[in-house]
C-alpha cells in the first residue's frame, strides 16, 4: 500500500513537472492562482471581489481589483493578456490594462476592454470603451468564453473566443474627446471592474504574455 501511495505522488509530481514546463516553453504566466487574491489588491467596496471554485467572483457595488503582483513588478507594457469570463445576465464589467491603483472611484489611466453581454449599456463585450465600441455580441451570457488583449507598440487587439473585435492602431488622442484622454498607451497594471450590485461576472485563468 506504501508503494502504491509513494507511486501516485510520483506521478503526481512528474505531472506537474511536465505542465510547468510546457506553461515556461510558451512564456505564459498565471496572474491569479485559483485558490485566493494574492497579488491584487482593491480599494472601496472590497468585498464585491471574492474567490471560490477556482474563480474570482465579482458581486457588489463600484469597486476596482488590481493586479499588483511580483510578475514585472505588476508594470506591463507590450503583452497578450488572456482571461476566461462568465457573465450573468444584465451584468457589467470590465477589463483594465495600462491602468495604475487607485483606492476608489473608476480607474483614470488605461484602456478598458469591456464585459457586458447584455447589460443596458450597449456597448458590448470587446468594446475598447469609448475608443472602438461595439454592437455586436460575440459572447454568451451562462457561458464561459475568452477575452483576449494584444498590446505591441501602440496597436491593440482584442479577440473573443478566438474572434478578432478590435483592431486598433492608437493616433490624434488630442483629438479625442475629453474623458478618453487619459486612455492612452503607456504601461501600467491590470484591474477588473465591479461595475454595480446588480452584476454578477466571473473570471478564471488570468494570464499574460510578454512581448
């Protein structure tokens, strides 16, 4: 039975072994780790953030959970983001990259790619918000799916399942209207967004590429 036991484990370390090293060969690192918030950190309405199942949760009023981890000392400039979403009917979210912490109110630097299959506001999932919004749903409420984000230079993209929504190449911001300003290309953090009491989103496998 000893031996048996003492198997299992070493197969069970080997595995791991194997699947760490296929995650370095291909330059992807988790930015959660399933089990708690290590590494992010909220300001106002903490609690609209929470961790179960291997996701993290987002229920509750107006809140901001930012990335602010040991992996580039939590300062990103060109990568490939990728995080697994589920959203609830009606709910509203939202994605943050190029952003800084702030203890409340809603995030002044970066680019929000947006989260909302149905929610009243029309601009839909994949939105570069108020920079190239989007109609169209490429996504399901009750359904997992992938968002994507590209920054290399000052182009960005954004997929949805594999799907490109969003191809933009950033020019003329001083043109730009006066509370897009500030969402410029840079470099900065990530954060997720609790965006009211009445939404309720998830997010699972949060992981970055550098360029």
């Amino acid at each position: 039975m000893k031996q048996l036991i003492c198997l299992i484990s070493l197969g069970a370390l080997l595995l791991f072994g194997v699947e760490y090293k296929v995650q370095a060969q291909d330059g992807w690192k988790y930015l959660f780790n399933g089990k708690d918030l290590s590494g992010w950190q909220v300001g106002e309405n903490a609690a609209s953030f929470s961790v179960s199942d291997g996701r993290i949760k987002v229920a509750g009023p107006k809140a901001h959970l930012f990335y602010m981890g040991e992996i580039e000392t939590h300062n990103f400039e060109n990568f490939e983001f990728q995080a697994t979403v589920m959203t609830l009917p009606g709910s509203n979210s939202g994605i943050y990259f190029h952003t800084t912490y702030q203890e409340a109110s809603w995030p002044q630097l970066g680019y929000e790619v947006q989260v909302n299959n149905s929610h009243t506001d029309w601009k839909r999932t994949g939105s570069l918000y108020n920079v190239v919004d989007i109609k169209e749903n490429y996504a399901r409420d009750n359904e997992w799916y992938t968002e994507y984000i590209r920054v290399e230079g000052t182009h960005i993209i954004v997929k949805i399942n594999g799907v490109t929504v969003v191809d933009y190449e950033e020019k003329d911001v001083d043109k730009r209207p006066e509370d897009t300003i500030h969402r410029v290309i840079k470099s900065g953090t990530f954060a997720l967004q609790a965006h009211d009491p009445k939404s309720i989103v998830y997010f699972k496998d949060i992981k970055v590429r550098l360029l």
